[in-house]
C-alpha cells in the first residue's frame, strides 16, 4: 500500500487536511468572499450588531449597500472581512515560520549530530535559548526589530529552532555509524554529500512531523502577540488584532472576540490532527503500534 494511500486512510490527515484546504481557500478568496475593504471605517456603523445593513461610505466618497455579517468594531471596519482577510496572515506566518524553523534547525542539528566538535558548542546555545519562554523571546525580539511580517516570522521561528535542532542531532547520531555511512566515508565521499544524500532522506517523516507542529505553534503565537499589541500593526487585519481590538468593548460586543477565534482554534486544531496523523504513519514505532 503506498504512502499517499495510507496517509488519506488516516482519519486526522484527512480531516485536517480538509479544514486547511478549506481556510486556504477563504483567505485566497478573501477579496471576493469579503466584499469590503477590511481597513474602510464608516462612523455611521460603529459596534453595530452581526446582520447589520446599510448604505456604507467607503474612502473616496462613493457609498454601497452593505452587510455587516459579523458586525462591526469600533471604528467602523467590517469584522467579517477582517477575519477572512486574517486568514491569510496567520496561514502565511504558520508556514513560513515553519519553513524557517525547520531549514535552521536541520542545518544546525546536522552539523551537531555529525561533527563532534561542533556539537559541544552548537547544543550549548540551542540550551540556552530553550532557556527563555518561547512568547518572551518572540516578544523581545519584536522589540528589538521592530513589527512586521518579516521580524514577526522570525521571532516566532528562533524560539522553535532548537526544538528542531535537538531532534535532527538524535536522528543523525543515530545514523552516523551505519554501515552505508561508513561504507560512504570509506569511498572518500564528502562530508556534506553524507549528510544531504545519506543521512537527510533518512530523518525527513520525523522532520516534516515536527514542522506541523511547528507550524500550528507560529499561528498561536502570532495571534498571542498581536492580542498584546506587540506583532503586527494594528490596522493589519490579523485574528490577534481584532481580538485585542475587541476585547475592550466585549460586554458590548462579544462576537469582536469569538469570530475570529472560531477561525483561530480549527486552524490549530487543523494543523494538529495533520501532524499527529502524519506521525502514525510516517513514524515507524507508531506505524507498527497501530
């Protein structure tokens, strides 16, 4: 049976791949499914309730019929089309933190798995940023660089890249003193053709287990840090910032809170279900229990 086939026999690879495939589409269709700038403010509509209608005023003057769906913040913006427009943030920021995350902390756990010389000074530094809580380091960093989409990503994925690095330097140590690692140094092959040709394909189910989990991390962290104002801009539609932005009319207006993390928690769900299936089996000690 082949891998694909076993995986979508897999109920928690299907189901949260489906749930992905379905938010990746409403953030790409957000223009479309929103029908309304998500940064328009119109006085006339502030904290309105969900299922709101009127004529809207939008920034050059020209007015339109509207819905409010979701209702309204307190400025005027359309919730509706913030929390879709929010998807693609958070979708965007899960992956390329992951992508980064994973590409550092391979290329860092390798080099300390293989080269013991490496490894005393590599680990000591990976123990020490594995020292600071995950949120504080992101939210120092954010400091320190400034916030947007760029400095937000990386913020996320340093705190992660120890995680992955101390995962990589298990798999590759385990992997160093194989007999066809030995029987590629015997032949005088490179130190790097055995470790991207050799080793890498070896530990790459484990790696890409652990990107989905990195992944559905950077999501939560993302809105962590926007719902303390210090990820992106507020006017950037992300689900942390119409959180922070509701919170404070909540008695008012609960629903500013709960749509956006009605979207929030499936997505990590989502991106859970897919690792944890992936996991089952990709990974051999699972594959064999189940």
């Amino acid at each position: 049976m082949g891998t694909f086939h076993k995986l979508w026999r897999h109920g928690a690879v299907r189901g949260g791949t489906l749930v992905l495939l379905v938010l990746t589409l409403v953030g790409l269709m957000a223009p479309w499914l929103g029908t309304f700038d998500p940064s328009a403010m119109d006085a006339t509509f502030i904290t309105v309730p969900a299922g709101t209608a009127g004529q809207v005023t939008l920034p050059d003057g020209a007015t339109v019929q509207h819905t409010f769906w979701m209702g309204s913040d307190s400025v005027g913006r359309d919730i509706w089309s913030r929390v879709l427009y929010g998807t693609r943030i958070s979708l965007l920021v899960g992956v390329l933190t992951a992508a980064l995350a994973v590409v550092l902390g391979c290329t860092l756990g390798m080099l300390a798995g293989y080269f013991r010389a490496a490894d005393a000074v590599l680990m000591r530094v990976m123990d020490g940023l594995m020292a600071i809580p995950a949120v504080l380091l992101a939210i120092t960093l954010v400091a320190m660089l400034g916030a947007s989409l760029p400095t937000v990503i990386l913020a996320i994925a340093v705190p992660e890249v120890p995680r992955v690095t101390r995962l990589v330097r298990a798999l590759v140590i385990g992997l160093r003193d194989e007999p066809f690692v030995e029987a590629a140094r015997a032949l005088a092959t490179p130190n790097a053709t055995i470790l991207w040709r050799d080793i890498l394909p070896n530990a790459l189910a484990p790696l890409i287990v652990q990107g989905t989990f990195v992944a559905a991390s950077a999501v939560l962290t993302e809105a962590i840090l926007s719902f303390l104002g210090l990820g992106l801009p507020a006017e950037v539609p992300t689900w942390g910032n119409i959180m922070a932005e509701g919170r404070v009319l909540f008695s008012q207006a609960p629903g500013n809170v709960l749509w956006p993390a009605l979207f929030l928690v499936p997505t990590v769900l989502a991106i859970n279900l897919l690792g944890d299936g992936l996991r089952d089996v990709l990974d051999p000690k699972f594959s064999k229990r189940s």
